[in-house]
C-alpha cells in the first residue's frame, strides 16, 4: 500500500525542499511563515523563500515564494535566512544574499505581505564595511527588531581577529577556508537601510566556558526578545561539541538568558539551554502576536542526515508551534494552544500499574494523535511508552532510572535514517530521578514532540513507521511503575494542514 510519511497537523513543504523559518512575523492580520525553499527537487539548491501564512498555527496556505534568487549578487546559493519587519505599514524582508566567497545582507518591501521589491542599493552590508574583524564568507541570518526608537540587527558571523581565547589551535583551521571562530554580531539603523556596527555579542566572561567562544562554525540564525522581563537570545552553533547529554546532535539550537548591552553589543550570558533534546530541531524564530504571546517556530529536521520523504518529491517539516514563558531562570515551551481545537476522541483513564507485561488501553492508538500521562517511575529501572507499533517496529519513549533520562529511541521505528553523528537512533534528556514526570506527547504519521514536565524540556524527531504502525503501549522493566491521568485525543485536520 501506498504510504505518505507527511504529516497531518503540522507544516511541511508543499513540494521540492524546505529548511529554516525565516521572517516570522504577524501582519495583516494573519502570522507569516517565510522559509528557506528550492522548489524544483527536494534536496537543498539555491534558495528562495517559501511563504506560508496562517491564522490559527495548524492550517497553513501556502502562497507564491515571496523571494527569488534572480539578482547576480545572490546567483549562485540564493536568498539565504533572515527577518521581518513591519515599518509604516509596510512589510520589510532583511535576508542574506549568499555566493560562495562572500554573504551580504539585503531588504526587500511589499505594501500587501504577499509581493516583494528588492532594493535598487542590495545589497545594503557588506561584512567589510562593518569591521575588519568580520568574515566576509561567514556573515549571515539577519535578525532585526526595534529597541529605543532605533532599528538593531543581529548576524551570524566568524571573528577574524581579537580577543580569541588562547586555547585556539591551528588544527581548527586545517582547511583554510574559513578561518575563525563563531560569534554574533550587533549593527545600528535608523532607517533600515544603512547600518553601523556596534560589535560582538559573545566575549570572556566568567562562568562562561570558553568553548562558546571557540566554535567552529557559526551562530545561525539568531534571534532576540524579551519576556517575562527578561532577555533571550536564541542561535544555532553549528559543531557545537557534546558535553554530557547536552548537543548530541552535530548542530544545535540554544537559548541563552542575560543582558544585550546596545551600546557596545556584548551579550552577559546568564544561562544557557538546550531548546530541544530530541534529534531534529534547528533554526528557531519568534513573532510576537497581537495578544502579546511569543511563539516559536522552528525547522524539524536536522543538517548532515537522510531525509526519506525525499521520493515523495518533498523534504522540510516544521515544528508545532509553541508558545514560550520564561520561569525560574529557564526557556519554557508549550504547544500553542489552538491546538486543542483539533482534538476529537477523547479518551480518558485515571491510574494503572504496570510490572512486567505491557499494557494496552482501548482507544489509545493512532498516528495522528496526542498522549498526555504523568508516570511514577515507582520501582521500575525503565519505564515508558510503546508509540507507532506495531509487528516489526516501535518507536520508545521512556524514563531510565539509571541514566537519570528520559530516552527517546528510535532505532526499530521504520525506515532506517543515517547521519554524520556516530548515534542517530538515541538521545537522553536529563531529568533525574523524579516522582512523578508529566508528558505531552505528539504524534503525526512520522513525527514525534514529546513536552516534559509542562514544557520545561521538549524532545522532538522524526520517524518513518509503516501505515499499520499505529499501537501504542506502556511498559515497565526491572520493577513497577505507575501511569495517571491519561488523555488521549486524535488530532484532525479536514484537510491537512498545509
Ligand atoms: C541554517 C542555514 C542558515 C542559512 C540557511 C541556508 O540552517 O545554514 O545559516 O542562511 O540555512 O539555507
């Protein structure tokens, strides 16, 4: 039987390939999905930007691509990430005009959110222009926001020169291309469309482990907003190493909470975090909707690995949507709520032990759906849930007592997925050795988000089961747990979502 790995209720790419969400934003009263696009085969090519928008974050339209690589300045990669802006009315677009030895920023303007002028002056920043110290090859995902009554932007980008810490070995410049370590960088506007720049965001600090300040790679796609009172910046260092249970993946999505100096860019890093545990989670970005809520969207999937939707003619998922609140020094992530208007079926079960055989429960199954349990771990060395199962696959999902983890494996999901990481099918998020652990889970034909403890923590990835792979059940090794306060609902969109 034909099968179709796309999902149901989030987006995806209509055709060809999608990556990062680029100039999120609310305006003329709908939320606007831009993204990284190359709409002739589903594999990344030069870019243009895809355009989605919505009005509830489920249901999305799909419109024309809002920029084309057709200008000589930006030929041969494309119209690389960046932002949006509203300004007088107008929708500006600020993004990344990228060839293979140099990535400038330029804007682009529309009067209906749908058609887009690139300006006759793009590209508007070369990295030369601003300091020697930036690398004019790395420079790149242009965040802009308004702070005082003046415009700033944020940039990916690799420091050439400065205080680079001492531990800098030649060995990371073995390839002689792209000589220098990643960091941020903050520029000055009053008019959107000549810059200055005002300096690097991420410099020696104490408390911060130098490793930040090594990276070889570079901060993508960065964002900035302040919440709760207070300040967050999201980026995504790419080769970011693992340490412990933290960046599994070769590239990663971090948040950190601190304080933006606007007069000479660096950022004080008070916290740092991990947005996502799970295996395919990367370029982030925020808009602020009219109710004042933060939400976030991101791409869900992963650089450097298979993507088998690819023969569909398609590759590029987003993730749900989720809403974020900052509390008690930490990023807090929840799915946005219009979700639950989807809902239908529920089913409902107060408490049950497990010891030893699995447990199904009637009317908890499906591939479109959502799962809400807390489990007592109780006696149990491992304890959790059986999702998309059936005869020869399962994709698991639970607590180790004696890795401290939650454990999301997908090793006998279906079809196999291969990476540039030595693991592909496992990743831990800490948790510790809790009573009681509360999960959401998500599940969309071969998607996987799973809320932890009310969104303190979110694994997400992907995986590829068969149409029949739709069981679900609750286990417990080595001793008894316990399950309450199970939910079940299916998640459907007449239609689908995108
Ligand atoms: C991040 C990224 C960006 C770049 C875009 C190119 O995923 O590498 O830095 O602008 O993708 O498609």
């Amino acid at each position: 039987m034909p099968h179709s790995y796309r999902p149901t209720y989030h987006a995806s790419v209509p055709s060809g390939w999608g990556n990062d969400p680029n100039g999120v934003i609310f305006y003329g009263g709908r939320a606007h999905l831009f993204y990284q696009h190359y709409p002739h085969a589903p594999i990344w090519g030069t870019m243009h930007w895809g355009h989605f928008v919505t009005r509830d974050f489920v249901r999305w339209q799909s419109l024309p691509a809002a920029l084309t690589p057709d200008e000589p300045y930006e030929a041969v990669y494309g119209c690389f990430s960046g932002s949006a802006v509203e300004s007088d009315g107008r929708l500006y677009l600020l993004y990344t005009a990228a060839q293979p030895d140099q990535q400038r920023q330029c804007i682009a303007v529309s009067s209906d959110g749908v058609r887009f002028t690139k300006a006759p002056g793009n590209p508007i920043i070369t990295a030369g222009a601003m300091s020697p110290e930036l690398s004019p090859a790395d420079f790149r995902d242009p965040c802009v926001f308004r702070h005082e009554g003046r415009w700033y932007m944020l940039a990916g980008t690799r420091i050439l020169t400065g205080d680079a810490p001492s531990a800098m070995t030649p060995t990371l410049f073995a390839e002689g291309t792209h000589p220098g370590f990643g960091n941020l960088v903050l520029l000055r506007s009053d008019d959107l469309y000549h810059w200055s720049y005002v300096g690097r965001l991420l410099r020696p600090q104490p408390g911060l482990d130098p490793e930040y300040l090594r990276l070889d790679g570079v901060y993508e796609c960065p964002d900035y907003f302040t919440l709760d009172g207070a300040q967050v910046l999201l980026a995504c260092p790419q080769n970011l190493p693992r340490r412990g249970n933290a960046w599994q993946n070769l590239h990663s999505a971090l948040y950190m909470l601190g304080a933006l100096d606007f007069g000479d860019g660096h950022f004080r890093v008070d916290a740092i975090g991990e947005i996502d545990a799970g295996f395919d989670f990367y370029a982030p970005q925020t808009l602020r909707m009219p109710d004042g809520r933060v939400i976030l969207l991101a791409w869900k999937e992963m650089w450097d690995r298979s993507y088998p939707t690819q023969p569909e003619g398609w590759a590029g998922t987003y993730a749900l949507p989720r809403e974020l609140r900052v509390r008690d020094g930490r990023l807090i992530q929840t799915p946005v709520r219009e979700i639950e208007a989807y809902r239908q079926n529920p089913v409902c079960r107060d408490g049950f032990d497990v010891d030893g055989e699995e447990v199904r429960v009637e009317g908890v199954e499906g591939q479109a759906i959502e799962i809400e349990v807390t489990l007592e771990p109780g006696t149990a060395a491992r304890a959790g849930m059986k999702l998309f199962a059936g005869r020869e696959h399962e994709t698991l999902l639970y607590y180790d007592r004696e890795l401290g983890a939650l454990v999301f494996d997908r090793s006998r999901s279906g079809q196999a997925i291969t990476g540039r990481e030595a693991d592909v099918s496992r990743r831990l998020c800490d948790v510790g050795h809790p009573a009681r652990l509360a999960l959401r889970v998500f599940l969309d034909v071969s998607s996987v988000e799973v809320f932890v403890d009310g969104g303190r923590q979110v694994m997400s990835g992907n995986v590829y089961p068969d149409a029949e792979d739709a069981g679900a059940a609750f286990f417990a090794e080595g001793g008894r747990c316990r399950f309450t306060n199970l939910r079940k609902y299916d998640i459907v969109v007449e239609g689908g979502a995108r």
